[in-house]
C-alpha cells in the first residue's frame, strides 16, 4: 500500500472516510423513506411535479449509464485522464439523481405498478436486484472514487486495490441504473400505477389540523 499522507486525512483513512460517508447517505433515504427527515427539508410536490422529476432521474440514470460504460471502455485503452474525468462525471450525476430522488420521495410520495401478473412479477424482479445493488455499491463505489482521487496513477495501479474494487463498482451501479430505467419505462409508459404518498406527506397531512399548517 502507498505511504499514508498526514495531510490527507481521505488518502490515510480511505474505508473509515468511505464508511462514514456511506452512513450518511443510508441515513438520508431511509430517514426519508420513514420520515425521520422533517418534511420542511422537502419541497410541497403536486403529482405533475413528481411525475416530471421521475422522468428527470430517468434521464439522469440514462445519461450516467452511457458515461459509466464511456469509462470503462477508456481505462481498457489505457485511456486513464479520460477514464478517471467519466468516473467523476458519473459520481456527480449520482449526487443530481440523489437529490432529486430524496426531493421526490420527502416531497411527493411513490408510485406502486398496476399491470398483469406476467409483467408484475419480472417488474418486482428487476426493481429488487436494482434496489440490493444500489445499497450495496454504494460504500464500493465511494471507495473506489475516494482511492481514484486520492492516488496517482502508480499508486492506483501498484499500490491499492482501485482496478479490482472500480471493476466492481462500475459493474454493479451500471446493472443496477440500467435495471432502474427498464423499471421505470414499464411503471411509467408501458403500464400503469397507483400514487402513494410518503410517511413524510402522511406525517405533514396528520400534523396539519394541530399545527394550523
């Protein structure tokens, strides 16, 4: 392993810094999902709007999908500066769906499938691989990324587990954003859903007659 930095508190600890920032993001959506999160954070959301950033994170999902797949091809060329600005790229388009996800969730509410049997059951398939691998790849890819910003290339390539750790991420988020899509395309536009409101929206529409909100 390189030399640890001093002075670079992520180079030095990069699993306790990737554990922690794991924490938190767990911590957001399901405080979210549960309504632990005040639902003054969110936005009020109508239907419509909801609707319009589900197709927005479908776009976002769509787009980091390609650069995910743009990156891997290049770090096989050998093509590292444009591998490791594709790798940013899509941690950033992950941070954009996170937030509009969270907005979505906390401010709106969710939409469950309404459709036959024979596409109900594959539809649940694929939304549960999507779901058990975005939870899982999210302290592997925060790893990776925090390795890949922290290392040269030498250290990267001969000092840390970067290409066997990246392979696994790029992998696993790649699979489970294209797995998102496919389900949102089914639940969205071939067929149809029932809308749920959020335990954040319940809590608010509960408070309401005592607040006077």
């Amino acid at each position: 392993m390189a030399t640890a930095s001093a002075d670079n508190p992520l180079k030095e600890h990069p699993a306790a810094a990737t554990a922690v920032l794991s924490v938190v993001g767990y911590a957001l959506v399901i405080g979210t999902f549960l309504g632990v999160v005040p639902g003054r954070v969110f936005p009020d959301l109508s239907l419509p709007q909801v609707n319009l950033l589900s197709d927005a994170i479908a776009v976002v999902n769509t787009v980091n999908v390609l650069v995910i797949a743009a990156g891997w091809r290049w770090i096989r060329r050998d093509e590292v500066r444009k591998h490791a600005a594709a790798m940013v790229t899509s941690f950033g388009l992950i941070l954009v769906f996170l937030v509009m996800y969270l907005a979505k969730i906390g401010g709106g509410g969710t939409k469950e499938f309404v459709g036959p049997a024979f596409a109900y059951y594959p539809y649940l398939a694929m939304l549960a691989i999507h779901i058990i691998l975005s939870i899982v790849s999210v302290p592997v890819v925060l790893y990776a990324l925090i390795l890949g910003i922290t290392h040269s290339e030498r250290e990267l390539r001969t000092e840390t587990p970067h290409r066997k750790v990246g392979r696994i991420a790029a992998g696993a988020w790649l699979v489970s954003l294209a797995l998102g899509v496919v389900t949102y395309l089914l639940l969205n536009h071939v067929y149809s859903w029932e809308y749920t409101v959020t335990a954040v929206e319940s809590a608010g529409a509960l408070l309401a007659p005592v607040v006077g909100v």
